[in-house]
C-alpha cells in the first residue's frame, strides 16, 4: 500500500474537514483520534472511497508515512498537545515534522519548537482560521515554528489554503511561535469587530427604532462597499432569519457571549508589551459583562434606565454610523498591527506586515477588501509605526470623524453602551494629542511615591523628584518604563 504524505490526528470537526481538502488536492492522508470508533465512522462515512487510511493506534499511523514523516495535531489546546507531543517523539526520526493546527498559546509553541530541535524534530505552529467552512474549502494559515519544517509542509498547505486573486491565503509567518501569535491577535480583532458590528446593530434597533429586516438592508448595502467583509456578509444574512413564530432569530438568542480565551491572551500580551489595545481589551470586556446576565437582569430593576428620547431619524444617522464603523475598525487594526510591531522587538522575530494581511484576505473571519489597503500601507512602508499615520488610513479617520462622533453622541443621549466605538474614538484623540495630562498623573506619582518625573525643558532621560510637602527628603524611587 502507497504511503501516505501526511497524518492528522484529531478528527473534530476542523479535523475531518481539513484531511477531506487535502484529499480533494490529492494527498493521501492517514488519521487516527483517541476515540477510535469516529476514525471508523469517519472513514466508512465522509472519507469513503478517498485517499484517506484510517489508523488504530499512533505507532500505525507514524508507519503508515511517508518520510520525512509528518503529523498535524488537531485536538485541544494545552496539555493534551503536550500528551500527544509525548506519544509521538519516540517514534519519530531525526528530520520528521509535527504540526500543531489547534489554537495553542504563542509561548507553547515556542518551547515546543525549542524542546523538538534538540530531540532533532521539527515543530511547526500552524494558527488556522475560517471555521468548518474555511478547513473544507479554504481556510487561511499562519504558520511558524522551526523554518527548516516549512519547505516540507509547504505545498500542502498553500495548496489547502484559501486563494485570493491567485494568491494563497498562506505565508510562512516566522520562527518559534510566531504563527499562533499572529492567529492570537487575528482572533483578537475579531473579538474587535463583532463587538463594533453588534453596537451598530443595538444603535439601529435601540436609538433609530429600525426593524430587522430594515437593519439587513442597511448591512448588505454596506457589505458593498468599504465595509466589505466576511462579518457584515454574515451579520446582513443573520438578521433576515426567522423563528418559528415569525420574529427575527436574533431576538429569541440569549444576549450572554461566549469566549475561547484567545481574545484574553491578546490583552494579557498587549499588557505584557505595553501596548494600548484599548478596543480589544473593551470588546473581551464587553463579552465579560454579557455573560453577567442575571446580574443585568437585577441591576435593570434596581437601577433603572433613563428615559430615551425618540428614536433618530435613521436616515439623519446612518452614514454617521457607517463611519463611525468604519474608523473604528481601521484603529482596532492598527493597534492590531501595533502589538505585532511590539512583539518582534520583544521576541526577536521579523513579521511582514503586509504578508499578514495578505494571508488574512480569504478564508479566516476577520477577511475583507479592507485588508487589501493595509497590504498597501506596508507595501509602501515596511517599517511603519502605525497604520493610522499611512496617508490613506489617515484621510479615511480624518474624514470620518465627524460622523464618528455623531454616532457617540447619539449612543450617549439614548444610554445605548458602545464601548467599543467610544474606545477607539478615544483612541484616536489620544495617539494624536501632543499634549495629554499624564503631566499631573507623574506629578502625583512623585508626590505619594517619590516616583521622579521627566521635564519638558530637560533632556529625555533625566528624572527629577520634588519634596512636594516640604518634608518627605530629597530620596526618589527607582524608576521604569512600562
């Protein structure tokens, strides 16, 4: 029997769907899952009559291979990687691949990487996104992890990949665990824009009185234009669905959202970086807050609302709304693309930028036309500090600003929470003042803890302390940057 070029372990649903593309693109591929029985449910039903060998055991599955072998694990994140990890690296031989494609934590994927290259093996950390659709047709993949695994992984993959103008949705991201790092902070604006389209959805229903099927109309209207993108497609086609009673599907779903922790480990690592990730960190909170619902629901009767005003005229703030999405997601980008920056000084990697967003144009969720411009952006300067300083990302912020506002106004005046928006906007009025009142945040830093400040007359880099009461000593505390 021919060997085959490559074995996927875990046949969840990404599992089974991803081994069915490698076929359709004539690999064959042989499986095996701690359950044995859905490799055998799996194998006489979707995979049958394919090129796909169904395996009892790991030891039958690293012999069914062809060498160099390779082994892609599709199963839970954290120990259980580590378990198979374990399983696998005494059967293995010196140049042989194991591909991690489930959602592991970046420092994961790091030691991995670390731990196999002295075992002899390569790692690769796969980060994949485009959901069961994406890993049957197309999904896009971010990998990394020890560059000599690449070349050998390379035509499968870009093979299964999403294709955009031609191009594969798959590009070799960087060592140790760069590619789970660049998925983490995918997913994390991802948490950005479905929280930025769920507050234009609660601005159209609670401050403009618009019904559903009217809201639809408005998001396919805009899924036309520079809002283009797989979210707003969805959201348009999610609203037009009906229950059995006739209602709109959405409004029979219970407003409590559910979160994987990849949008807590972009905040965690924006903390850990010093980056202000403001919108992301508010979308993960957002999520936090809804999962509160029994607390809401007493807090509503204790608490109250005010009184709402009358709904807006929508077609007074429709356009206001448009782009008061639309800027708010060119910073939830941005400061996207800021932690990305941070984390290759920190980790010493070389990430390019514009390859990312080439590699989530198709297939991933976070896909849009939008993302073509920030290929653009970095196309034209590769070490560029912020996207919001390239001169087209600068005149779409600056002419959508007003409306920007607009649509906080209105959120503010009808008590409709876009936390979201309003953090982006203050986003945006932060990064471009020269001036912000931190001055006196140092001063009282100074006062209680004798923290020292910098002056604006003084070279950066010199620290003064002041005895503000007139006996607390002339001794500062050390300082640090955070």
């Amino acid at each position: 029997m021919a060997k085959a070029d490559i074995g996927l372990i875990g046949l969840a649903v990404m599992g089974q769907n991803l081994v069915l593309n490698m076929a359709d693109h004539g690999y064959r591929v042989a499986v095996f899952n701690r359950t044995t029985s859905r490799v055998d449910a799996f194998v006489d039903g979707p995979a049958k009559g394919r090129s796909i060998v169904g395996c009892s055991s790991i030891e039958e599955l690293v012999d069914s291979l062809e060498r160099p072998r390779k082994v892609m694990l599709m199963v839970k994140a954290g120990p259980v990687v580590d378990e198979f990890i374990a399983g696998l690296v005494p059967l293995l031989d010196p140049g042989d691949v194991i591909i991690d494609g489930g959602n592991s934590h970046y420092p994961d994927s790091t030691r991995r990487t670390r731990e196999l290259r002295e075992r002899g093996l390569r790692f690769i950390g796969a980060g994949i996104s485009g959901g069961e659709e994406g890993a049957r047709h197309g999904p896009s993949i971010m990998p990394g992890g020890d560059p000599e695994a690449w070349p050998l992984v390379r035509e499968i993959f870009q093979s299964i990949a999403a294709q955009v103008d031609g191009v594969p949705c798959c590009r070799w991201v960087g060592p140790d665990g760069a590619g789970h790092f660049v998925k983490m902070v995918h997913n994390g604006i991802e948490y950005g824009d479905m929280q930025l389209i769920s507050e234009a959805y609660a601005l159209m229903e609670q401050a403009l009185g618009m019904d559903h099927d009217a809201m639809a109309a408005v998001f396919a209207d805009w899924n036309r234009g520079v809002l283009d993108s797989y979210l707003i497609g969805i959201t348009a086609e999610i609203l037009t669905v009906k229950d059995s009673d006739g209602a709109p599907l959405v409004t029979h779903i219970l407003d409590a959202a559910g979160q994987k922790g990849t949008g807590k480990w972009t905040g965690i690592s924006a903390l850990e970086l010093g980056v202000p990730l403001t919108l992301i960190a508010e979308a993960v909170f957002a999520r936090v807050l809804s999962s509160l619902k029994d607390e809401r629901v007493q807090a509503a009767g204790i608490l109250g609302r005010p009184q709402r005003p009358a709904p807006a005229p929508p077609e007074e703030y429709l356009d206001a709304l448009h782009d008061a999405l639309y800027a708010s997601k060119i910073i939830s980008y941005a400061q996207g693309f800021m932690l990305m920056r941070e984390a290759t000084q920190a980790q010493g990697w070389t990430l390019n930028y514009g390859d990312i967003a080439l590699i989530w144009r198709g297939g991933c969720i976070i896909r849009s036309v939008f993302l073509n411009d920030i290929k653009a952006a970095y196309d034209q300067n590769p070490k560029l500090q912020n996207l919001v300083l390239d001169d087209f990302f600068a005149r779409a912020l600056n002419n959508a600003e007003t409306g920007w506002r607009r649509a906080a106004t209105l959120a503010i005046s009808h008590a409709v929470p876009t936390p979201a928006f309003a953090s982006a906007l203050a986003y945006f009025d932060g990064y471009r003042s020269a001036r912000l009142p931190a001055n006196l945040l140092q001063a009282q830093r100074d006062y209680f803890g004798a923290h020292s400040y910098e002056r604006v007359d003084r070279e950066r880099g010199t620290f003064f302390h002041t005895d503000w009461t007139g006996h607390g000593g002339d001794v500062a505390s050390s300082t640090y940057e955070a």
